[in-house]
C-alpha cells in the first residue's frame, strides 16, 4: 500500500507515524544502560528525529552556560540570563522533559569524547544549527572544564538508590557525591540524615558536574527508611546551594510533573 505524504508549513511526517509504527517513550536510564532502541542510542539518529523548541535550546544554552561560568551571553540574535545553577522542568505527563535530558545526555557526551569541534558539530547540526555554533564557539573552553554527565532515574534502584536496595551507596545524595567523585565528602550522610549545605556545596562547586535528575517524585515512593522530611531537607538545602551560593560549573537540572503535591 502507498502513502501520500502530507505536508503542513514545509514540515513532512515522518513514516512511522503514518503507518502506526510504535517506538517507546524515552527511559534515561535505558539510554545510560545501552537497552534502549537504537535509535535512541544513536545520536545522529536521535538528533534527527529531535524537533528543538524554543524551550529546549533556551534549556541546553543554560545548561552549557552554567558550565561555562557565564551568567549572561548573546547566541542566535537571543540574550540568555543565567544567575542560579538550578533549572526545573515542569511537566505533564508525555510532555517530553525525559526527551530534553536525553538531549542534554548526547550532547554532553559529544562534548566528553569527540576531539575535534569540526565533527562535533557536524553530529549536532543534525539537532540545530544554532546549538551547533555555540557548542563551536566554546569548544576550548567547554573541553577544559571536564564534564561529567550524572543521570539519575528516581525510578530506578541503580540511578537512585533508597537504603532498601542493600546496595553500598543508599541515598539519592550519596550516589550524586559518588558519580562525581566526592563521596567521601557526603559518606557519613549516607543514611538518614540530610547533608548540610556546606557539604552539599563541596560537592558540586567546581566538579564539572551537568546532574540530571528525572522523576524526582517516584524516589518518595520507593523508601521508606528514608522520612519524607529528611528527602524534602536535601532537596531544600540542595536548592538554597545552587541558587544563593556561588557554585562554579555546575548544574543540576530537576524534572517535575505538574501535579506533584
């Protein structure tokens, strides 16, 4: 059976759609993991198949920024204002915050292991040109900052650990420090007890660290050796820290569902 491909504004829809073809919503963790459909382990390919909204390039240009120690910058004919370290992704449901971390993730790891700029921006030309450009244009520096990408999938006992898990790392903030190399800074909070902001700030000041963080709402849901008021502590110090103290390339980036209470 043929298809007549329709067009609307210049945009065409892509095969799978009209023939019903289904493709999974995107799960982070699976990416990290490599189990995902390889289209989504691909970037070029999954960078193809990306429609950038204004969001979302305002969301990688910050992201980049924060790393970069810049607070304000002229990209694409925009000024871009970023003072805080802490970026929130609200969301309703299929409303493709997951996709915009996914993004963050390949784009972040072509920062990490391609060596030349030329072909870095090539692969994300194919997601936007403008993104593109501004990765180009701070290559050197983004190079030296030495970016380490932190996922963590509150969903998931090995992204997010709770103490019921039985794993050597038991907490959300535990597992942050030991991605980024810190953990003796946060071991004796590793339990429950949340980590002063001063703790918390050694951590992540200077660490090169882009955290991101999915689902932060299913973590509550999955302990409960952990008091709600202990994780509700971390999350506050967690926000004072990156928004009132000086933190040096870092970023922490949270996603929210709109009816989280």
């Amino acid at each position: 059976m043929s298809y007549e491909i329709p067009s609307v504004k210049g945009l065409r829809i892509r095969r799978e759609v009209l023939e019903g073809r289904y493709e999974p919503a995107v799960v982070l963790s699976n990416i990290v993991r490599g189990t995902a459909p390889r289209f989504l382990l691909d970037p070029f390919e999954f960078f193809e198949r990306t429609h950038v909204t204004e969001s979302m390039r305002t969301l990688i240009v910050k992201t980049l920024m924060g790393l970069l120690g810049r607070t304000r910058l002229e990209a694409g004919g925009r000024t871009y204002v970023m003072y805080g370290k802490l970026i929130i992704l609200p969301s309703l449901y299929g409303g493709g915050k997951s996709h915009s971390l996914a993004v963050l993730y390949h784009l972040l790891n072509i920062v990490r292991n391609v060596e030349s700029p030329e072909k870095a921006r090539a692969i994300i030309k194919r997601l936007d040109e403008e993104v593109a450009d501004f990765v180009y244009k701070y290559w050197n520096e983004l190079k030296s900052v030495g970016v380490k990408c932190v996922v963590v999938d509150c969903g998931s006992e090995e992204f997010a650990p709770v103490p019921e898990d039985g794993r050597e790392v038991k907490t959300l903030w535990g597992y942050i420090a030991q991605q980024l190399g810190r953990y003796s800074i946060i071991a004796r909070y590793d339990k429950n007890v949340s980590p002063p902001k001063g703790a918390l700030k050694e951590v992540l000041d200077n660490s090169g660290g882009v955290v991101l963080i999915d689902e932060i709402a299913r973590y509550y849901t999955r302990t409960k050796e952990l008091d709600r008021s202990v994780i509700n502590d971390f999350l506050m110090n967690l926000t004072e820290v990156l928004t009132t103290e000086e933190i040096r390339r870092c970023v922490v980036i949270i996603t929210l569902p709109y009816d989280v209470e």
